[in-house]
C-alpha cells in the first residue's frame, strides 16, 4: 500500500490553477479507499454520489477553499 502525502494546500493550488479536478481528487481519494478496506477505516463510502458532487463542483467552476476568501477579520 502506496500513501503519497500531499497538503490540502498544494491540491487546492493544483484545483485553483487548473492541474488537477475535483473529480480526478475523488477518484484518487477512493483509489486510496479501497487499498485500506481491510482496515475497516469507513463505515459507509459512497462512491456515486462523491463522484456526482465533484462532477458538479468541477462543471460549476466551484473551487474555492475558505483560505481564498478574507474574511479572517
């Protein structure tokens, strides 16, 4: 089993700049998923309906992490 680490911040630089999709981080995070099922990590994982958000979060242009706004006062 292969766990390459990255930060939350480099895969919200790789969305915001066009490398990466949200969709291609879901598949990836379920890739992941299922190489740890005998870990009995998730009580539940359903993969469909990840898929469906980060279709519709990709096609709506919906990239925007908390850090990308200034509302830190």
């Amino acid at each position: 089993m292969s766990f390459e680490l990255e930060t939350v911040e480099a895969l919200g630089a790789d969305l915001r700049c066009g490398a990466t999709s949200a969709l291609a981080l879901v598949e990836r995070a379920l890739e992941r998923a299922a190489e740890a099922e005998d870990l009995g990590i998730f009580l539940s994982l359903d993969a469909e309906a990840a898929r469906s958000s980060a279709r519709a979060a990709d096609e709506a242009g919906a990239v925007q992490l908390p850090h990308d706004t200034d509302e830190r006062g």
